[in-house]
C-alpha cells in the first residue's frame, strides 16, 4: 500500500501588519462564536490572506487580479478550515481565487441562467410557473468561486426597500405562485428583525403554500443559527431550508449543531452540492459528504452540474464525470442519500435531470432494464392501460381545468 502523502507543516506567521488576529486559539470564544464578529473580520484581499497561506503563483495572481472584477470575502470559521499548504484543499479551492477567474471559455455568461431576462421586477426570477425566486439581498456571509450569481452578489449595497415591495407586489397579484424561495445573496445574514420582517409580508399572502431559505451559513458561518432565530423561524411553516455544503470537510461539530438546531425547529433540511472539479469530483468524496449530511438530519437534494459562468471553466466537471459518478454510488448508498444529478440549462430553461440510463428497451409488452451492478432484467406490462383517474371529477370539481 502506497504510503499517504504527508505535506510539511507550515509554521504559523504573525497575523497581517495592522489586523487583529483570526486565528481561532488566538480569539476570545465570545468573540468567535459571534457571527457579527465573524463577519467584521472577513478575509477580503491578498494582504489578509497572504501572511496565513503558503499560496500559489495563481492564487497569488487571482488576488491581486480581484479587485473591480470579482467579490472575495471568507469568514474565520471558514477560514480556519483551509489547509494552508495543500494548494488542492477542497474548502480553500471553493473562496480563494486563482488566475484563471479572468478568463472566459467558450459556453460561459456573465448570466449563465438567463435570470435577468426572466425578472418582472427587480429581486424577482419567475421561472417556473408556481415558484419564484426572491433576491432579498446581494451580500453572503462567504463569496465562493463557483458562484452562478456573482454579477450581482457582494456589492455592499442593501436591496431597495421599494424594490422589495415591487417583489412582493407581483407575488400577490400572481395567485399561480406557491411557492417563494429568498435566497439572493443570504438571506440568513440579514437581521433576525428584518428576516422577520420579509417572513411575515411573504407569509400573508393566501395562496403561498411554501416558503423556502438558500443559505451557505449552517457551513460558513454556523453560530448564526442561535435560538433566537430558530424560535422566530418556526413561526412560519411550512418553511424549508436548502444549504450548501460541498465537501465532507465541511461537516464540522459547529456545521453539525446549527443544523439540528433548525432540524429540531421542525424544519426539513436539503443540501444542494454543486460538482466541483477536483474539490468533490469523486465518489469516495461525495460518498461521504452524503452519509456526513444524513447523519446531520440533512436530505441531498441536488448535485449539481456546475453552471457556466464567467471564470469558472477550471471548477467545472465533464458532463460524463457526473454521471460516472452516480452510476458509481447507486446501489452503495441508500436511497436517501442519492441527491438528484441536474444541470440547471444556460438560457433559463430550467433544471434538466441527467444521469446513468437505466432503461435499455420499451417494447409493447415488457420492458428491459439495467440494474446497478449491471444484471439485465425485464419488466412484464400489465395488461389493461388506462391510467386515468375518474375520482378526479368529484375531488376536483370547481377548480376548472388543470393547468
């Protein structure tokens, strides 16, 4: 057996010339458990960054490159998580930019989704009839480089208040709306006041049924789920939580606590971890982010297809890669852990599932299908093929045609 590779260990430098330090044995625990104060001293620039990481001529050239083109911002927590000598480590790769962010390949958009063109109004995408996605700010608690949205996140500049209004007026006035999702930017950055707030204007209106957070905190800034903000959320159920953890490295006991925190406010937990070329591009890694996040009461939901950016060709994987991937996990892993492969179509066409083909034949009588560990079996159709539901007539009578 080939012996692991042991990198050396790179001795601790002063903090930066005129910065406190970040490092997490050398900060009061009251401070460092004090999410306000994790965000105050986010690593933004070379100059922080530098004295801390032995980096790499591309990293060096990727932040000295940053500014006007592109936000970077790491919280402490977050921080203390990168291996400072491994230019590979998987959390380092996800925040610290390299030379390569300059560039633009072929198939890349500034708006890989097409969600500009998609916005009634300014912090609103309706994409799909019965849902949309509300901006409700620009800023993250951490900029990650993968970021389909870094046009707009990290401007430092709160979203208008007449803006949100205009959002929430198109909602109500749109009674196919059912479902909101506030992302943005973070929503769990804002203010448990002002989260309230945007809560309960979403919340009164009838005819949403369900409203959903995206949020990268429970990973990078985990000591702002508190009780205080658990106790307001669970006011609002049905409410649903998607986070983003990446990496098994990311599961720490602080990621662990915030998310039972939210579990045991009754709110259902979905990761949605996005395929990063040499971070996660693996099935022993993902395999292990996947039964880390059930065991956090966390549900893979989504693995997705990186999208095409500006500046993200180097994080991005094969279409084949993927799809390799889950033909490796499936019948490994139980069902509850095999998050759905999509990849969200450039243009705005929406989240298209993609994975192993399972099906080989469909005739009129039986169809021939593949198993996991590659058996060919066949499936007898049943006889009679109506598949209408008459009960629908009654259950659904003076609703009108569905939709």
């Amino acid at each position: 057996m080939t012996a692991a590779l042991r990198l050396p260990v790179l001795a601790s430098p002063p903090p930066a010339r005129g910065r406190p330090s970040i490092r997490r044995e050398e900060v009061p625990p009251e401070q460092w458990t004090d999410w306000r104060w994790q965000l105050r001293h986010r690593l933004t620039c070379l100059e922080d960054i530098e004295p801390l990481v032995q980096l790499t001529p591309a990293e060096r050239a990727g932040l000295r490159a940053a500014p006007g083109l592109f936000r970077i911002g790491i919280t402490p927590y977050y921080f203390s998580l990168i291996d400072p000598v491994h230019p590979y480590c998987p959390v380092r790769m996800q925040v610290i930019p390299v030379v390569d962010e300059t560039l633009q390949a072929a198939g890349e958009y500034r708006d890989p989704l097409g969600e500009d063109s998609l916005s009634p109004t300014p912090g609103l995408v309706h994409r799909y009839p019965d849902r949309v996605l509300l901006l409700a700010l620009d800023r993250c608690a951490i900029y990650c480089r993968h970021c389909n949205r870094r046009r707009l996140v990290g401007q430092q500049s709160p979203i208008a208040q007449d803006s949100l209004a205009a959002a929430l007026d198109y909602i109500r006035a749109h009674r196919e709306i059912r479902d909101v999702l506030i992302s943005g930017g973070d929503p769990l950055i804002l203010s448990t006041e002002k989260l309230e707030w945007l809560l309960q204007q979403v919340r009164s209106i009838p005819h949403v049924d369900v409203i959903r957070l995206g949020t990268r905190v429970p990973v990078c800034l985990p000591m702002r789920v508190d009780q205080e903000l658990c106790r307001m959320l669970r006011r609002f159920h049905p409410l649903y939580i998607n986070t983003h953890f990446n990496h098994p490295k990311e599961l720490t006991p602080e990621a662990r606590q915030a998310c039972e925190m939210l579990a045991d406010a009754g709110i259902p937990l979905g990761n949605q971890t996005v395929l990063l070329r040499r971070v996660n591009s693996s099935a022993r890694t993902l395999e292990a982010l996947f039964r880390g996040l059930l065991r956090m009461r966390v549900r893979p939901y989504y693995l997705f297809q990186g999208d095409p950016v500006f500046g993200t060709d180097h994080l991005r994987t094969p279409v084949s890669a993927g799809i390799e991937i889950m033909e490796q996990l499936r019948g490994r892993l139980t069902g509850m852990a095999m998050p759905q492969l999509v990849l969200d179509a450039p243009g705005g066409a929406g989240k298209i599932p993609i994975g192993p083909t399972y099906l080989l034949t469909m005739g009129t009588d039986r169809v021939k299908l593949r198993s996991y560990d590659d058996r060919i079996v066949e499936y007898i159709e049943p006889r009679d093929r109506d598949c209408t539901c008459p009960y629908e007539a009654v259950y659904f009578a003076g609703e009108g045609p569905c939709i």
